[in-house]
C-alpha cells in the first residue's frame, strides 16, 4: 500500500538528487555581461530560416547576427559597408563583379567562400518561394570566377535599385549544410540550431525569450577589430507593452525598441535617454501614409484630394496622438535619411501643410459645395460624399491618429468618419481595395527612395495588391517614370535626383495618396549596465572596413545590418552591474 | 444502467462531432485570408508575394475545395496530424500546444484547487459563524466582482513596481536557461506567485459565496430541522449539509478544471506569461485555422470529459438523479 | 391575500440591510448616469485639456487623460455603457436560460440530453472568434452588439441552474395534479412552475447582469468590446495601454475598476439580501 507519506519521501529524495546531479548544467547569465533588448518579436520564435523573412521578428537576430549579408547599410551616412564581400563594382552596365573577404569561417569552421555565395543566388532561383527570386527577372547567370570571386552577369536593363538593397538583405547561407535540404526544407523548414557566420550563435529560446551568445571567433574581431561588446543578447517578448514599459521603469531592460508612450516623461525624469534629448526624441523610421482610394468618388478628384491633404492636421496628430515622438513628414514622403532626394523647388511650389482655409478654398473652386445645409460639402453633381478613414484596432497610436484626421476633415466641410476593423478585415480592404482611405507605413529606411515609390505606385495594377498602391492609382506616365528610377544605376546620383524631381512634381500635383508624419525608430535606453550608445551628439562616424559609418540604436529585424550590430560593438559595460 | 451509460456515450460522441464541425467552421467565415495576413508580416520586399502566396497556399491545402478541406482535416486528425500553425509557421500545432499548456498547468491547477478548497471551507466555517460572516463574506463580494485585469494590474503595479519585490514578465528569470537548481526552481516560484495569487483570490471569493449560501440553505432545509428535532448532534446535522451543499461546487469544480487547457487569457496578458490563453487570441487575431482548431479540440475534449465525470460522479453519490437523468416516458 | 405577500416582501426587502446597501450604491450609480452628462459640458473624446494628463481639480474633476480628455466626463458616459450591457445582455441570458431551462427540467428525457448537448457546444465555441466574425460583417460594433453577444453566450450556466430547480419542482405534488387534470405542458410551466419559481428567476437575473457587466470589462480590455462607444472597459483598457498608472496618471485606471467592482458587488450583496427575504428561513441567521 502506497501510503501520502512515503510518495512524498519518495519525491523529496529524488527531487534533492535531482537539483544536486544536474546543478552543473545550470545557467545564470551575468548581469554585467548580458544586453537585455525587446521591442522587435511580436510573436514567440517559431524559425531560424533566413529565407521566411515574415517571422524574423520573432527571431530577429537571424539575420544580422547568425547569418550575415554581403554588404551593410548606414541610412544616416547613405553608405554601403563592405561585409561578407570586400568589394562589389559594376564593370559595364550589365555585370556586377564581386570579391568575397577571404578569412571568413563558418561556426562550424569551415571556410566561407564564392561557393556559398553563388549556391545562395541559385536557390532562389530554382525556388521561387524564396522572396528574392524575382531578382532572377533580370539576372541571367551567378558563376564563380574564383575562390573569392563572383561575377552576376544581367539583362540589359538590371533593377540596379533594387539590387542595392538585396546586397544588404541577402543573407548567405553555408552550401555545405544547405545543399542536401529539400525545397521544403529550404522554404519552410524550422532551421533549429543555425549555423551562420555572424557575430553571434543561437544559444536558447523560449515563448517570451531569444538568448544569442557571443561568437568569440568571429571574423569580424580578426579582420576588422570589431569586439562586440555583450557576451550574450537576451531579447525579450512581453504581452503588452505596457509590460514592457514597467520593465524599462523597473530597469530590466536596457535598450526597449517598443512603441512606449510615456517616454517623453521618463526621460524628463531621468529613467531612460533617448536619440533626440528633446521632440521629436527619436529618429525617422518610416512614413505613415495616408492612402486614398482612387478608384471611389470622389477621390478619383486630384482637386478633392489635395484639399483633403491640407485639411488634415497633422500637428494636431504629433502633439496629441504621439506627444511628440514624431514629426511631420515631408510632403514627398521621403524619410529625413532620404532628404538629398527631395526637390526643394518642387516642395515650395507644389507642398502642402495643414490650412483649413486653403482646403475649403480648394474644395469651393472645384465645386464641392454644402447643398443640403448639414454642414459638410456635397460633390460637384450633387451627391452626398460619406468616407470612412480605418487603421487596424488596437493600434492606439494609429487610432487617435484617424479620430484627428476624421475631425479636422469634418472641420474643413467633409464629411469623414474613424473606423478601426480587425487586422484581419482591414487587411483585405487594403489589398482588395474596398476601403476609402486608410493608413499604412510599409517603406521604411532604406538606400533609395525608390523603396517608397515602390510601395507608393506600385503596378501593375491587379485584382488583389499586396505590396503597395493600395489606392489603386493608375497614371502610366507615374509607373514609367518610377520604372526608369528603378534602372537607374545608384552612382548615378543627378540621374536619380532628376527622376525623383519628377515624380515628386506629378505626385505632389496628383496626391494620389498623403504623406503625413515619421514614424520613430522607437528606442529607450538606460545607461545603468551599458554605455556609449548612439545619440544625435555621440554618433561619430567610426571606420569600419574601409568607409566612415554611423550606428542605430536598433534591434528590430533588417537593422542589425544598418547599424545596430554597430552599435553593440561600441557599448561599454558601466562595471555598475554584478 | 448500462442503458444509460451508452446513451451518454453516444450524446457525447454526437457533442463531439459537432463542436469540433462547428470549431472547423468558426475560423474560416471570419474575413481576410490567413495566408496574406502571414505575408503581410513580412512588410520588406514584397516583390515576390504573388509567388509566395500560391505556394503557401498550396502548403497548408487551402487550395482545395472547401469540403475537401474539411474531409482532409478529419482524416489528418484520426492519424494524429494537427497540421502546422499559420501564425507560428512552420511549426506544428501539437508542439505550439504541448509547450504553452505545461505553463497554465502550473498555474491553474493550484489556483483552482487551493482556491476551491480554502473557498468552501471558509464558506462553510462563514456560514455558521457570524462574526466570520462578516468579515470574509464581503470581502468575498468585493473580491468577485472586482474585474480581474483591474486587480491583477494593480497587484503588479504595487508589488511589481512600486516595492519591486516580485518581477513583471516572464515565467523564469530572463537570466537563465530552464535547469535544475534551486535557484532556478525558486526563480520559477516568484515568476509564479503574482499570477497565482491574483487567480486564487478571485476564484476564492466565488467559492466562499457559493459555499456559504448553500450551506445557509442546507442548514434552513427541512430534513436538517427534522434531524435537529430528533436529537442528531450539531455535528452530524452540519455534516449532511456540507455533504449536499459541496455537490454543485464538484459540478463547478470539474467544469473549471474542464477548461485548463483554454489557460487564462487575461491573466497571461497582464502579468506576460507564457501560456495557451493569450496564444489563442494571436491565433484567432491572425486566423491560424490549425492552431484554433488544435486548441479547441483540446478545450471540448476537457469540457466534455468534466462533464461525463460529473454524471457518472452524480450517478454514484446521489442516486436521487438516476431516476431523473434516464428520464420517465421518454 | 397576495397583495398582502407582496407587501410583506417589500417591507422585510427594505428592513434587510444587504438590501438596503446594494440598492444604495447601485441606485447611486444608477443616478450619475443620468445626472452626470448634465454636469460636464464636454464630450467624452474631446480634447480638452492641451497639457495632457492633468490630476484631478475644480475643472477637472477626475482629471484628464494622456491626450487632455476629461475623466470624468469618459466615466459617467460609461457608466450608462455598463449598466446597459448588464441590462441587455443579463436579460438575454437569463431569457434564453430559462427556455431552455424549463423546457429541459420539464421535458427530461431525450429532449433534455439534446438541450444539454446544445449547451454543452456553446461552452466550447470559441466565443472570441464568433466576436470577431461579427466585429467582420458589422465593421464596428457597439454596445448593443456587445451585449447581445453577451447575453447569447452567457447563458449556459443559468439554463443549468433553472433545469436542476425545474426538475425538482415538477416532481411536486401540484404538478403532478396539474398534468393529471389534463393542463397542456406549457401552461404547467408557466402557471405552476414557474410562479414558484420567480424569485429564484430574479436572483440568476441579478447574477446575469453582474456577470454581463465583468465580461464586457474583460472584452473591452483584450480589445475586443465595441469601437465606437465608451464604457469603463475602454476606458480602463485605454489607461492600460497608454501605462497610465505606470507613469503616475492614476485617476485615469482607479475609477472604472472601482466603479464597476461597487455596482457588481453590490449587484452580489442585493441577491444575497432578496435570497433572504423571499426564503423566510434565511432570515433568522
């Protein structure tokens, strides 16, 4: 007979055996050794495959620190630093010579060479799952001319805008661990235990948690003398960010690249410190645009349109809705980073800004008029005009934001009213263009603007539109010249200005759809554990092989390679943490 | 009575279908496309998306007729298959669930248990005692119709913040790796206590009110008169109520064991721990058809299970309902 | 002779300090609805205040939110939310409880089990993805929609009580004498069983309506309650989101969680008092 007593002796003498036998294994992260960051994963990681690139969130140090790109970024400097490769030049217009760093190893040591590189290439194009496939639209062939050397040869007329951004966004994996995977495996396999050729290897992972420890072999150290400084990377998912604002204030994280919105008031109180000391406190991150459906009366009218963009108040929205953490967006759209692209002339001529006067002046000139005496305008042949402005539910930023632009329309004589659908319903709006009009931020920091122009005036135009021109504006004389943008080699700087001005003239006459404010790129900090973070008066250019870059306090997926693996190698532990 | 156990079966059997037909159905009449809603995540590069969205498509076999899928989903369900979740991809449902569920183990079963216990014993001693009654019973009512969130933000907020003696997040310290010692072991505790204790005192409250009336009830009833009048001790009078007063808590207490496996949601969004509730709303929110329907199969397995355990449960300690459940005429 | 047991109910209800109190506060309450909106000249989303969150004052009564929204202004416009989604969706519950409860009690036998059946898939449903199914079809939803969500997925647990009562009762002598001279089943239901069952009836409407109440809060807060309205949900789900008591803006998160604990638990403590008064042996204790 088993009797409660003799259970529990039982449990208690294995218990004790237990804890004592397999104590060794136990781990405890120094504190002083440690960088604890959230703020990227929205969800619990699921996969460490760098070509599922819509979970890296989740994950996001598998881009970035396990595998590495060819090239990286500095949106604040427009310079591309050589990585992976140690020189990339066009020889003619269509062929494109790279040179791989010779020196670099795999985790598992073996040698990372041309190899990898070109069987990276050739993956996408045998599978077009993987997202960079369509690159393959103009190139023809990827050979290895050498250990070290690779050379993509194209169609006459390569994307050179695009391939820019691909030679910072590929990440290269290592064939011999790669090529006997299945399609299956490669598209959407788990990739557990990656083995990458980055600064830091996958240690651990649970729902709320990524540990990334230090690579203390990495090439970087050898070849470029970067030191990382963290020994291991904790990023942290919390429920809310709420949560996560209670951890910053608890000091439990120390760099929080979440949405929090009180942060003007805790830096005022000395808890964190942020890019900016002062409004808008971060950098620009991305564009919130106001999208129109182009295809719906009466915003098929460019007249109704712009009157629409100076109606809206935009101060209104960075004071209340973001209390200041944002700015207004240039009426180009083009992020700050981008600015050298913006046609001054054309935005003194053709810019708008919030004036309700101007907006009404606009809207009696081309005939919209209050017929029926309730107040808000009716449309040129007498119909009544009732639109709706929608963001998904539970974007709070984003939804005061439409409550504002929903009243000062309504203040300015049109009649628009605040919706907030579900994610899912207000996706399918977007992309099946049932919507009015609608908010949405999918171009963020890039090398050129043609990334916003993509997503801006995207074609063509077909029944579903997944990825840009959600107002389905139809102007060929705009996709032409966006085109042209797109072939437009990237050291040809007056050519791209010159297309830019263009573009910018036909959209700033047509607002087909209203840039309104700059998202942040949201990070707070406390100096507690680690310093030396990047901000507006310490972000000197450093070198870094061969070129003079600039760091981003960034730990979200695509800003490891855009200075946020910069940053970690220039922190400093305050020795103020056991 | 075998008579009456097979009809039981078959109506739960018959239940069985068709909740799980009715959970098949639930996902797919809500509005967008899972498929694009994953894509979409991915914002970057957007190039390839018309490619990608036929070949995810075709993966998850959402490209068949919709009859089709619901028969493939049966029949992957009889060999053990659950399907992969859209939101987590690529991994599958049965390992998303088996990972969450451990968590809401750990906090539900000692929540519903003690709360349960210490809930009816100081219910019963509330019922008799006066001065009890007016102490824990009000505080009984404050307690259940406080909204939850309300108390467990502010539970957090005092202990969590301003004395900052337990933490905010997570189920361990963000500091180690799952091993054990007892550091780690009493780290799982601290993570542990705030949600535990914000759980246990509200389901406390419920218990303590139920337990006390019913008991009032039982006491007020006719047979406990009759008994007192025959000259039964106190003791044994008190007895037979608490014996017929704890049925119907039984009945609760099965039914909210039944549904441990749903976890607690708001408990999981509050204190950020990771469980199976807040994973169900992220799945429904993302229209993760595979990972709904693997939750859910899981939540009617529990209710009905609690439910059968609870006929056969009444069967054997109140013979007064055999003649009710097998119904005269019928 | 049954106006003289109403009146005697009354005067033992208003003798029963449970009673008194619950009615009290609820009654308070009940009258800031109405009276509030006349005391605050602003609407509950304007912004008023351009300094944001301020603390309370003469102006502001229970101060202003993050954007300078007065709270109190959001509280009493969201009391009149709560009290009717407790309403609304109590009522709904408890209606469509007792149909199914009587009808099951009564009945027995095979309609029973398939009654029980039904009410066994309502509580496994997933109730969140039916909610955002409807939010889908309706693009926004209101209170009202709320509360007849409420109502129709809140009533399982009251169908089960009211079975258990019916089915006790109808073994009852009167019953027994009502069916052997021939009365048709409804009529027994309604004009035996059910009189004797209505104050029974009016608690698990008491508990309906409080339960209404806590889970359009629980609705609210996860994000999913109604999008063009405002109640003490929202209210305290906006305060959450914006860490307003982690950032010191406390009289935006106390008042609704407080306000809405005082009606349900009042709510509670009145169905304890009326238990006592309609069973009179309650009452010595």
């Amino acid at each position: 007979m088993w009797s409660w007593s003799r259970v529990c002796r039982l449990l208690a003498v294995l218990l004790v055996l237990g804890l004592t036998s397999v104590l060794v294994l136990g781990q405890v992260f120094p504190r002083n050794e440690t960088l604890y960051v959230s703020g990227a994963a929205w969800g619990p990681p699921s996969d460490w495959n760098p070509f599922i690139t819509w979970s890296k969130a989740n994950t996001t140090g598998t881009i970035g620190l396990v595998y590495e790109t060819l090239f990286m970024y500095d949106p604040l400097t427009d310079t591309l630093i050589p990585w992976l490769a140690e020189s990339g030049r066009w020889v003619n217009a269509n062929t494109y010579e790279l040179k791989v760093r010779e020196g670099i190893t795999w985790t598992d040591d073996n040698p990372l060479t041309a190899n990898d590189v070109v069987f990276t290439f050739q993956l996408a194009k045998m599978y077009p799952a993987i997202w960079f496939s369509p690159t393959w639209n103009y190139l023809q062939k990827v050979t290895q001319t050498g250990p070290y050397e690779v050379t993509f040869e194209f169609t006459a007329n390569p994307l050179y805008q695009e391939w820019d951004n691909n030679l910072y966004n590929i990440a290269i994996v290592p064939m011999h661990i790669w090529q006997g995977r299945t399609e299956q495996e490669i598209t959407s396999g788990m990739n557990p235990n990656p083995v990458g050729s980055g600064a830091y290897k996958y240690e651990s992972h649970s729902e709320d948690r990524n540990v990334w420890v230090r690579n203390d072999d990495w090439w970087g150290t050898r070849l470029l003398g970067l030191n990382p400084a963290p020994r291991r990377i904790v990023d942290m998912r919390f429920s809310t960010n709420t949560v996560a604002l209670g951890s910053v204030i608890k000091g439990d994280v120390d760099l929080s690249n979440n949405f929090l919105p009180g942060i003007a008031h805790l830096t005022q109180w000395g808890y964190v410190q942020t890019y900016f000391a002062g409004p808008p406190y971060m950098l620009s991150a991305n564009t919130a645009v106001l999208f129109l459906n182009t295809t719906k009366k009466p915003m098929d009218d460019p007249d109704f349109r712009k009157a629409l963009a100076f109606a809206i108040n935009t101060p209104e929205i960075v004071r209340v809705a973001f209390a200041d953490l944002v700015k207004v967006a240039n009426p180009t759209g083009l992020l700050p980073s981008l600015e050298k692209y913006v046609d001054q002339d054309v935005v003194a001529r053709l810019g708008f800004s919030y004036n309700p006067s101007r907006a009404t002046a606009i809207l009696a000139s081309a005939g919209y008029k209050d017929i029926d005496g309730d107040g808000f305008v009716e449309a040129p042949d007498g119909s009544k005009i009732e639109l709706e402005v929608t963001c998904p539910f539970g974007w709070t930023d984003w939804m005061e934001a439409i409550k504002i632009i929903a009243s000062s329309a309504r203040a300015a004589g049109i009649n628009v009213q605040d919706k907030t659908p579900d994610y899912g319903a207000w996706n399918t709006a977007l992309t099946t263009g049932t919507f009015d009009m609608t908010l949405n931020n999918w171009a963020g920091m890039s090398n050129t603007p043609w990334t916003l122009y993509n997503l801006l005036f995207r074609h063509p135009i077909q029944e579903i539109m997944g990825s840009g021109n959600f107002g389905r504006y139809d102007n060929p004389q705009m996709f032409a010249l966006v085109d042209q943008l797109a072939a437009t080699p990237s050291s040809d700087e007056a050519g791209m200005k010159a297309v830019c001005s263009q573009i910018q003239e036909l959209m700033l006459t047509e607002m087909p759809m209203i840039p309104l404010w700059y998202n942040g790129l949201w990070a707070q900090w406390t100096n507690t554990c680690w310093t030396n973070w990047p901000t507006e008066t310490n972000n000197n250019p450093i070198p870094v092989a061969g070129v003079s870059v600039k760091r981003l306090p960034s730990t979200w997926s695509g800003y490891w390679q855009m200075g946020g693996l910069l940053t970690l190698t220039q922190l400093q532990p305050t020795g103020a943490c056991p | 009575m075998s008579r009456y156990f097979g009809r039981k079966l078959l109506v739960y059997s018959l239940t069985f279908f068709l909740a799980v037909t009715i959970d098949w159905m639930i996902p797919r009449f809500m509005p967008g496309d899972p498929v694009q809603t994953m894509l979409s995540r991915g914002m970057l590069h957007a190039e390839g998306l018309e490619v990608m969205y036929g070949y995810y498509t075709k993966a998850f076999g959402l490209d068949v007729p919709v009859w089709k899928q619901y028969l493939n989903f049966w029949n992957a369900l009889f060999h053990g298959d659950f399907g992969t979740s859209v939101y987590l991809f690529p991994q599958p449902v049965i390992k998303v669930i088996m990972r969450a569920v451990p968590y809401d183990i750990l906090l539900l079963l000692p929540a519903i248990l003690l709360s349960w216990f210490a809930g009816n014993k100081f219910g019963a001693l509330a019922a008799r005692s006066r001065w009890l009654d007016n102490t824990v019973s009000p505080l009984g009512y404050i307690l259940t119709a406080t909204p939850y969130m309300w108390l467990g933000i502010l539970l957090s907020w005092v202990f969590a913040i301003v004395l900052d003696i337990f933490p905010i997040a997570g189920a361990y310290s963000f500091a180690m790796t799952p091993h054990l010692s007892w550091a780690f072991v009493g780290s799982v505790l601290k993570h542990w206590f705030l949600p535990f204790v914000s759980l246990f005192l509200v389901k406390f409250g419920g218990w303590a009110i139920g337990m006390r009336n019913m008991i009032i009830y039982e006491l007020e009833a006719d047979y406990s008169h009759y008994l007192e009048a025959l000259g039964a001790p106190r003791r044994l009078v008190r007895k037979y109520a608490f014996r017929n007063a704890i049925l119907p808590q039984i009945t609760g207490l099965s039914l909210d064991l039944g549904v441990i496996v749903a976890g607690a949601l708001v408990t999981e969004v509050v204190f950020s721990y990771p469980g199976i509730g807040y994973l169900i709303l992220q799945a429904i929110q993302n229209q993760d058809y595979f990972l709904i329907q693997g939750c859910f199969l899981f939540i009617i397995m529990g209710v009905l299970l609690a439910n059968f355990a609870i006929d056969i449960a009444y069967v054997i300690v109140d013979p007064r309902t055999r003649l009710g459940m097998v119904g005269e005429g019928a | 002779m049954k106006k003289q047991k109403k009146h005697e109910i009354l005067y033992f209800a208003l003798r029963n300090n449970k009673v008194r109190f619950g009615f009290t506060i609820i009654l308070f309450f009940l009258l800031l609805t109405f009276v509030g909106p006349l005391l605050t000249h602003y609407a509950p989303y304007d912004y008023v205040n351009p300094k944001g969150a301020q603390p309370p004052s003469a102006k502001h009564w229970f101060g202003t939110t993050m954007f300078g929204q007065d709270v109190f202004t959001q509280f009493v416009h969201g009391l009149r939310a709560t009290f009717l989604v407790g309403a609304i969706g109590g009522a709904l519950g408890t209606f469509i409880g007792i149909v199914i409860g009587f009808t099951a009690g009564y009945r027995g036998g095979i309609i029973d089990e398939i009654l029980n059946m039904i009410t066994n898939i309502v509580l496994v449903i997933p109730t969140l993805a039916i909610l955002l199914i409807i939010a889908a079809y309706l693009t926004v939803r209101g209170i009202l929609v709320e509360s007849l969500f409420i109502g129709c997925t809140a009533w399982p647990w009251a169908a089960r009580a009211i079975r258990a009562q019916t089915f006790s009762l109808r073994a009852r002598d009167f019953v027994d004498l009502a069916r052997l001279s021939g009365m048709k089943d409804w009529r027994i239901i309604f004009s035996e069983i059910a009189p004797n069952m209505m104050s029974y009836l009016l608690l698990v409407f008491i508990l309906q309506f409080g339960g209404a109440i806590l889970i359009a809060a629980t609705l609210d807060f996860i994000g999913l309650g109604p999008t063009n309205a405002v109640s003490l949900g929202l209210m305290m789900n906006n305060a959450v989101l914006w860490g307003a008591l982690l950032l010191g803006v406390w009289w935006w998160f106390i008042p609704p969680g407080l306000a809405i604990t005082a009606i349900v638990g009042a709510l509670y403590v009145t169905n304890v008092g009326l238990d006592e008064v309609f069973n009179p042996k309650l009452r010595e204790m």
